[in-house]
C-alpha cells in the first residue's frame, strides 16, 4: 500500500473510531461507556500516530501511542489537566479529567487491538498485491540500512 493510499485508509479509520468514541461516551452508560470511551481513545490515539509516522512498523508506533496516553494520564494525576479544562472546556475530550489505573488498562487493550488490526490490514493487503511483508510491514514501508 502507498503512503497516499495509507494515510486516506487511516482517515478513514480514525473518522469511524472518533464517531464511535462520541456515541459510546454519550449514550453507553458507565462503567462500559467509560471503558468503551478509554479503549477507543487509545485507537484514535495509534491512528493519530500513524497517520503522522506513516512508513513506522506497527509495533513502534504502538509504543508511541501507548506512551502518549500514559503521558495525558499522568499529566491529570498531576490536576494540571484539570486546571486546562476549566479554561477550556472542549479540552476534556483530549485530556481527561481524573486519574484513574483502570484507564491505563484500558489504553494497553486499545493498542493492543489497533496494532493487531494494522499488522492484520496490512498482511491481507500484502498478500492481495503479491508481497511478502516481514512484521507487517510492506517493503515500501522498510528503510535500507
């Protein structure tokens, strides 16, 4: 898959996952919309990331989005998140509003899911266009040494 194709596929991808993060967040009652929101958080999170960093492998870029969530929970144990949201209201969408340990948990699932579904993605594409693919990267996406 060309990066063009890659990062439209990605859009599209993250377009579906924010509509589903604001109907779980907004009709699931807690705890599941809580979890559901979290979990869909972190996909959004690895689109994000891989939208940007779009020839990374998967693993890495789930790294990345799993250390970026860990980073915004971190920063609400801190009540700075807090502080932001009461300036900025549309910013608790972002940010969060309390420290919670289940929502680390939550995040690792939705890496978890969204690296398995890229490395899936990317091995039936690979495998439809002919390729071999190596940790679910196609040869476009490798760099020489």
């Amino acid at each position: 898959m060309t990066p063009v194709r890659r990062r439209l596929a990605l859009v599209a991808a993250l377009a579906a996952v924010v509509l589903a993060g604001l109907v779980v967040a907004t009709r699931v009652p807690d705890p599941w919309g809580d979890v559901g929101g979290d979990v869909l958080y972190a996909v959004a999170t690895y689109l994000l990331v891989a939208l940007v960093l779009v020839r990374t492998r998967p693993v890495a870029v789930g790294a990345l989005a799993l250390a970026w969530c860990g980073a915004v929970e971190a920063l609400q144990a801190t009540g700075l998140a807090a502080a932001v949201n009461d300036e900025v209201p549309p910013a608790a969408w972002l940010l969060g509003s309390t420290f919670a340990v289940r929502d680390l948990a939550c995040y690792a699932v939705g890496v978890a899911l969204a690296v398995g579904g890229d490395v899936l993605v990317r091995s039936l594409v690979a495998r439809r266009t002919g390729r071999r693919t190596t940790a679910g990267v196609t040869p476009s996406a490798r760099t020489s040494g």
